[in-house]
C-alpha cells in the first residue's frame, strides 16, 4: 500500500492513534441523514436548554409636551467664547434747537452707556449609566439604544427645567432696564405679569384672549403663541355650544368663524384670536395654579451653548455597556427681552 506525505510524516508510536481518527471521519462522511431524521434527532434533545424568550419592547414612560426651551434663541459659542450680552443704560435725547439764519450750533458728547453681563456657561452631566449588553432572561436583548434614549431624554428635561428658572426669573416689571420709552407714547404696559383669575375663575374665556392681546397691542408686537394648560382645552366646548332655542346662541359671544375654526381643528387659530398650544406641563386645575404664557415675535431669552464641549462616551468592556453624556448650556432672560413675554393668571 502506498502512503502519502502526511503518512510518512507520522512517527511509528502514533500511527495507530492516525489511523483511528481517518476511519471517524471516514464513517461521519458516510452518514447521510434524512430532514426528518435531522428534526428528530434535534427533538430528542433537551429542547429548553435551547429555547430564547421572545418579548414585545415596553416602555411605559408618557413624555411631557414640554415648552420651555421655545422661549429661548439658541446662541452658539465658539471654543474661545463666553457668554455675555449687553446691557443698555437709560440715555437722554439729542437736543434740537430751532435756529434763526445767524444762530449757532451747540456740541453735545453723545454716548450709548453700554455694560456688559457676563454669567457662567453651565455644564450637564449625565451618570455614568450601566447596562448588561445581554439579558440573558430576555433572549439576549440588547438595551443599548434604550439606554441611550433614556439619557437623551433626562437631559432635555433637565434643560426644561433650567429653562423655567430663567423664564419665572424673566417675570415681573417693565421699567427703565426693558425699554426707553418715548414720551408720546401712551398707556404702556408696566409689567409682564397679568392677574385675569377675577374674570376667567380658572377657565377658560373670552376675555382672557382679549387681555393677551391688548397687552401685545400696547407693547407694539404681535403674539407668536399662547401655550395654556392641556387640562383648559375643554373650556372651547363651551364657545360653541348648540342652542335648542332657550340658551344664548354661541355667536352672540364668539363670531361664527372663530366657532367654525373651533370645530374643524380644536383650536383658536386666526388674525383676532392668537395662535394657541395647548401642553400638558402646565398645571389646569389647582385653584390659584392655574397660568398660561404668551411669546410675542421675538424669544424672550438665549440659549448659550459651546458644541466643541459636548462629549458622548460609550464604551463596552465583558459583559457591560457604558454610556455617559456631558453637554453645555445657560438660560438667560435679558431686561430688554422682557417686553417678548406673558405671564397670565387664568384662576
């Protein structure tokens, strides 16, 4: 019998040790099993042992309609920048004389009486969150993304909540740091905060549409949104309520076509009526809680923040998954950007 390379390649002792292992494989080549042969050899295995649960994703979180952050003007800082604005002094007018052909000319030094605000540039940092890369008990489900969206999701609420401190820090009266008014002008607004709770008694009216927009009128800006409690929104039914010939017809209140813009979109959109949105983070039934807000055309702050800053570290070592995420941000609401906001108390 002739013998191939590896043959003579194997040492005396062990070629019975060779010879053994060829005829396993040779008899492993001649067994041809049939697919029901298959199958049933795999069932006649320990079938749990191999079996992974299927389970449908949960998330029982219910997201707020948060509003906050859509008061404030993003403002992106270069690596080399601080936050900072400026704050603008009361100033008098420029004299004007009225001059015969041989009068003379008065000097006067003009000056803009500007400072500047400068406040720190917070820092957020999310916990170093640690997760299981697989779950065993559920299948060998990876929860990365979940984690992931759950961080992503703190963090914005985190800067909502920054947003409110900013925003009720924004609230109160308009004097010589909001604005220079020009003497003509008449019957301008003093503050920002309007107490409506005596006519609307935590509802709902025409009348408190009809303050918000005086307020506006009087400022000289118009109304870019209204955001009022979720909790209220069912106060509209009561604008268009169907007469059966004993109650007050609806549009002897409200006008047909702000009825008919109710019923078609359930909302009070419209060249008299402001644009209204309606957010579930505003509280609607607590007596003496009740508030809404108003933005006219400007945002009434800035939001500072520095992108270069901004880390995402995720890392997996073994068995565990590591995310962590630092951002930056400040919440500032200027005297002179105070005239853009409202603050209504509805009851």
């Amino acid at each position: 019998m002739s013998m191939n390379i590896v043959e003579r390649s194997i040492l005396s002792s062990n070629a019975d040790v060779y010879k053994t292992a060829v005829a396993k494989l040779g008899a492993a080549k001649a067994s041809k099993l049939t697919d029901k042969e298959k199958f049933d050899q795999y069932n006649a295995l320990d079938y749990t042992a191999r079996a992974a649960l299927r389970t449908e994703a949960v998330d029982l979180r219910v997201k707020a309609k948060m509003i906050g952050l859509d008061f404030f003007e993003l403002r992106t800082l270069e690596p080399d920048e601080v936050p900072i604005y400026e704050v603008e002094a009361s100033r008098p007018r420029i004299p004007i004389t009225v001059v015969s052909q041989f009068g003379g000319s008065a000097t006067t030094i003009w000056s803009d009486n500007l400072s500047r605000a400068q406040f720190e540039l917070g820092m957020l940092e999310s916990d170093r969150v640690r997760v299981q890369r697989f779950d065993l008990y559920q299948g060998f489900t990876n929860k990365n993304n979940k984690l992931n969206q759950d961080i992503a999701d703190s963090l914005v609420n985190k800067l909502d909540d920054m947003a409110w401190t900013a925003i009720e820090a924004g609230i109160g009266a308009l004097d010589a740091n909001t604005w220079i008014l020009d003497p003509k002008i008449k019957n301008a607004p003093t503050t920002n905060s309007l107490d409506l709770s005596a006519e609307c008694k935590g509802k709902l009216v025409k009348g408190l549409f009809k303050a918000i927009t005086e307020h506006a009128d009087r400022v000289g800006k118009p109304i870019r949104a209204v955001y009022l409690p979720a909790a209220r929104k069912h106060d509209l039914f009561d604008w268009v309520s169907v007469s059966d010939g004993v109650n007050t017809m609806a549009t002897d209140t409200v006008p047909t076509s702000v009825t008919e813009q109710i019923w078609n979109s359930g909302t009070t959109g419209g060249a008299l009526m402001p644009p209204t949105v309606f957010t579930n983070v505003l509280e609607g039934e607590t007596p003496g809680s009740i508030y809404g807000y108003a933005i006219l055309d400007e945002a009434p702050g800035y939001f500072f923040q520095k992108p270069a800053f901004h880390i995402t570290d995720e890392k997996d070592e073994g068995i565990w998954h590591y995310a962590q995420t630092v951002i930056t941000g400040s919440f500032v609401i200027p005297a002179y950007r105070k005239q853009n906001i409202v603050k209504f108390k509805i009851g």
